[in-house]
C-alpha cells in the first residue's frame, strides 16, 4: 500500500523553484523549475489526456489520497478519503480571517475539480508540475 503523506499550504509552497537532481526520462528539455500547479497547470495537463482514460489513470496518476484538517489543536480529522486531493498555487488571503485556500481532486479517474476551502487549515498531498519540451 503507497503511504500518502500530508503537508500544510507553507510546506508545500517551498517546493516551488527545486530543480531536477537525476534526469530520469531521456531526449526530455526541461523549461522551468517544478512548481505546486496553478488551475491553469492542471487544466493544460488535463486538457492534454482527456478523453484518454488510460492516460489520466495512469499519467496523472490519480488516486484516492484525502484531505487532513487542522483546526489549531488537532490535526487528525481526515476528509473526504475516497478522493484524490492536492494542493493548489493558488491562494487568497482573507481581509477577516477567512484565507481560502484552493485545491485540486478528483472523485473518479476521469474527473478532476478544483475546490476552495476555509474551514481550519487543511494539510495535503503535494504534486509538483514542470514545463518541458515533449518528446518528439
């Protein structure tokens, strides 16, 4: 069974900027750092496998991972275990205290959805995306 493991907003925007350590895919140019995908990453991923099952289950490699909240005492609550959800760029700090958060999820392989969120502090998978000259 693959361990999901679950990050607040902060920590996974740290990752924005790292840079590939081992090259893993040959004849691949890689055009920017990896970054946590805006709702523009992920509709351009999408848009590229849809229609092609096999490649959104496999390619984006969608599963169920979760959502974990945190309510400033406790952060066991688990949310929504059946669906795949991670974290989003994108990010809206509030003028009384609701910051809203976005996410990305899925319910089924074929469909993926992006989600605002306020309640606590939700803590999330975390994907990283990159632009790259495809192989030709």
């Amino acid at each position: 069974m693959k361990e999901e493991h679950h990050y607040p907003y902060d920590a996974a925007m740290t990752l924005n900027g790292l840079t590939t350590v081992y090259q893993t895919i040959p004849n691949i140019v890689e055009n920017s750092t990896w970054r946590i995908p805006s709702w523009e990453d992920m509709n351009h991923l999408y848009q590229m496998v849809y229609g092609d099952e096999a490649s959104i289950i496999t390619g984006l490699n969608m599963q169920a991972t979760g959502m974990v909240k945190w309510d400033g005492v406790n952060a066991s609550v688990h949310q929504n275990p059946t669906y795949g959800i991670f974290w989003n760029s994108d990010f809206t700090l509030g003028t009384q205290g609701q910051d809203t958060w976005h996410l990305f999820a899925n319910d089924t392989p074929t469909h993926v959805f992006g989600f605002e969120y306020q309640l606590q502090y939700p803590y999330a998978p975390i994907r990283l995306v990159q632009d790259v000259t495809p192989i030709q």
